[in-house]
C-alpha cells in the first residue's frame, strides 16, 4: 500500500525530507516499520522508533490504510 | 485550570507563576529548563528544538490532566519553546499550585519526567564541530 | 551563588528565577509560597509577618549553604516576605538550580522544609473574628 | 540575675512588650526558660520554646551572665 509519511528529528535526516510517500507490502504499523528499516538502514540504529495516527501514538497492530498520513517519531528529547 | 503553549518566543516564568496563582494554593512549584553549556564535557553552541506540534500540545495537554488528577493540583501550566535557542535560555516550565506544598513537588516533577518521555519534540545540539540529535542513539 | 533577602515588598519571581541562571545549569526548582484564603475550613482575611530578622537571614543563609554542599547546586536565592500580606501575596520563593533535575526539587524540597523548621519568622493569621499565631500550639 | 529578654510572635503577646528586663535565680538558659514560665504560665501552653543569644539557637546549658540579650523563639512559622 502506499501511504504518506512524516518525519521529525533525525528521522527527517534520515529519510533526507519531511514528507515521503513510501510503497511497502503490508497493512499495518509493525509492517511499515519493518519495510522503513529495510529501506533506511538507519532506522535500526535508534534508541527506539514510534509511529503516530492522528497526533496519537500506535502500535504495531495498528490497521494502516491507503494514503493514511502517518507520523514517525523518533526518541523524544523535549524539555 | 490548565494553560498549554508552544511558542516560538521567550517563555516568561512570572507569566507561568501568574497563570497557577490560586487563593486556595498552599504550594506552587516552578521547574524551569534552561539551555546548558556543556554536554558530557562537550561545549555546545546552541540547541534547535523541533515539534510535531498539534501532537505535542495534546500530549503536554494529558500529561496537566494527569497530573491535575493523581496529585489533585489546582491549577497547571505547561510552556515549551521551540526554534534556536542560545544557552540559558528557558526550553520549557511546569507550574503546578497544590492546596499543600508537599505535593506540589512531586506533582511538578511528575509532569516533566512525563514531558521528557512522550511528548514529540526533539532537541539537537550544536557544537563547533558538528551536531547530534539528543537521545537518538543508544 | 547564594541570594538571601527579607523584604517588606513585594517578592518576585521571575527576579529569583533570574538570580539563579547558570550556563551550567540542567535545571531549575523554584518554590513559591503564597497566602491562602483559609485554613481548617476558617476564611482567613490576611496574613501578618514578623521575623527577628538578622537571625532570620542567618538562618535562611545556613540552609542555602547546607543545600548547595548537600544538592550540589549551583545557585540558591531564598527571599522572604514580612509585613501584612493579602490572600495570594508571596509570602517565601526558593529557587535553586543543579546540572541534573533531579537534585534541583530535592534541594528545593530539602530548603522549604527546613526554612519551615528554623528560621525565626513568625505568621499570624487574621480572621473576621480574631487572631491566631500559625503552630504557636499544639 | 537581671538579663534583657526580646519577644517575638506570640511570645511578644504572652509578655505584653517586645522587651523587657527579666530577674531571675539562676545563670543558664534552662534556668531562664523554668523562670519565664513559672512567672507566665501561658508559655508553658506552647509547642515548643527556643532561645537566641547572638543570633544563635542555645541549648538548655547555655551560661548566661548578667546584661545579656536574650531572645525567646515561640514555635516558627515562616514560609
């Protein structure tokens, strides 16, 4: 499926934009997180990496749809 | 009452202290988070501070409405920065008033122990040399 | 950096905030003690300070001193209210900064309680119907 | 012996003026603290009372000699 992806902190580095449409095989969070690390090695190197649906994290069994936005998060580091 | 901002310009700590004044507060706790001038024996020039900020203002919304709750606080104020911030300038301050002081401690600390761990902003440090996403890596 | 003040004005914030800058600072604690509308369900109207004030600066310097050996801060300002102050008036501001967070509210903590404990200041608390010396009884 | 005694909170109210010269038998501050109490029984109602001679808490031994400022601490409240 394809949907829309938004990155932040060092996963926008990573990626090398903000917004990306990215094609993985798959229907859920677990699945694109799995198909992103694939394609951007880098991924696997962070202390952890989070998704957000609707500005709320969720988890790997979380439904994804076609052109759903989805935002990575990356770890924290506020205050 | 709870006062949640994100701003692009100078937090201001006699706003934040004005915002939970409250005739029945017997406490109130202020933590206020400056820019430091070294990390791990490294000197830093400035840090850059990025939000995903409609999810970073619901998240620092919940993280006041918990800490209302679970430590019955009268009044609470969250005010984080963004942007480039130069050190000793303010990142972020928690206010929270209580009825007794005790809790005000602990509820003032409850929330930026929160902060830090969920709500979507992120910080990198500037050096001379180079720059690091704070946190990122293991 | 130690800041000790007993003052018939108002106290501020955001000066004892300011006080306490420090480029190597992780975090600041400020406490703000403010005069509330009643106790034991009793509407207070006022409160009235008195202090036996070089002893009290004394005081409140010794426990600035104990909590920068014993919290590692940086900088501790302690101001203190005297004369009559009105419902939501700041009677007491301690505000200390460490490197880490954590240090800075036990430090902060550590110097409200003992302030409480032993510096010679004395509250009185005005009712519509009488007087009564705060903890003067058992 | 004949010392000057300062009255603070409701130790003022107790001896009606904030100073006063104090006879008493004895030359300690515990010897001092039984006099004030035995000559104004109300002090004996409070939570606790401390005594200052310098600017400094003393113990219940504290030598007193005569002229001496002494200065009598009801239970504190600040803050």
């Amino acid at each position: 499926m394809q949907i829309s992806v938004i990155a932040y902190g060092i996963a926008k580095d990573i990626l090398g934009q903000r917004r990306l449409t990215f094609e993985f095989e798959g229907d859920s969070i677990g699945q694109l997180k799995t198909a992103l690390i694939e394609q951007y090695p880098d991924f696997a190197k962070l202390q952890s990496l989070s998704f957000a649906v609707e500005e709320e994290y969720q988890q790997d069994d979380y439904p994804l749809s076609d052109q759903l936005e989805v935002v990575i998060i990356p770890p924290v580091s506020g205050g | 009452m709870i006062d949640i901002q994100l701003l692009d310009t100078p937090l201001s700590v006699a706003q934040c202290s004005q915002l939970v004044a409250d005739p029945a507060a017997g406490g109130t706790v202020v933590f206020v988070g400056t820019v430091r001038n070294s990390t791990q024996a490294r000197t830093v020039q400035r840090l850059d501070f990025e939000a995903y900020a409609p999810m970073a203002i619901k998240e620092m919304r919940k993280i006041a409405e918990e800490t209302m709750e679970k430590y019955g606080a009268l009044k609470c104020a969250i005010h984080h920065r963004v942007g480039s911030l130069d050190i000793l300038e303010i990142a972020v301050i928690i206010a929270v008033a209580t009825p007794h002081r005790k809790a005000a401690f602990a509820a003032c600390k409850f929330a930026i122990d929160q902060l830090k761990e969920t709500v979507p902003i992120w910080k990198k440090e500037i050096f001379a040399d180079g720059e690091v996403w704070v946190s990122a890596h293991p």
